[in-house]
C-alpha cells in the first residue's frame, strides 16, 4: 500500500492548530523557515493574493516578504498573523 505524501495545509484547521505549528517551526531557530512557515499557512487558509488584501499588504511585497530569503518588517508579520486569528507574544527561553 502506497502512503500518500504528507501536505501541513491539511492540518492546518483552527488558529490553535496554526499556532501549534508555527511554534514549533519557531523552536528550530531558523527565522528563514518561520516565513515559509507561513506561506504554508497562507496557503492552506486562503491564498497569499487574498492574505495580502485582508492584512492591507502589497500582494507582491507580501510574497517576497515570506520567501526563504524575505525580510519582512515586524508590522508585517503582525498584519499576517491577525489575518490568522494569531499574535505575536514572548516567553521566557528555556
């Protein structure tokens, strides 16, 4: 029996499960992976075209913004992470 490959957009249901996620692409260290991280999100919620016009952001600025070598300002990342239901927050490292 074949296994099917393995797509994150199906797991992404609530704000809680996009959190769950997010959180742990963040415990790798690599802030490179948090934006594709949330193009993944973006993706399987509603489109970056369609992100971008809820988050008020340029469609093109937004998908450079969340590629491997994006750069996004923190407004940025906070506009996107509303769209989601999400904040950003701090805790105190391990």
């Amino acid at each position: 029996m074949a296994s099917l490959p393995f797509n994150v957009e199906d797991y992404l249901n609530s704000p809680e499960d996009i959190a769950a996620y997010l959180d742990a692409v963040l415990e790798d260290g690599d802030e490179r992976v948090l934006l594709l991280a949330l193009r993944d999100v973006a993706k399987a919620k509603c489109g970056i075209a369609s992100l971008a016009e809820a988050a008020e952001l340029n469609r093109e600025s937004l998908y450079k913004a969340l590629s491997k070598n994006g750069n996004p300002r923190l407004d940025t990342l906070a506009a996107v992470l509303k769209v989601f239901g999400l904040r950003l927050s701090v805790t105190k490292a391990a």
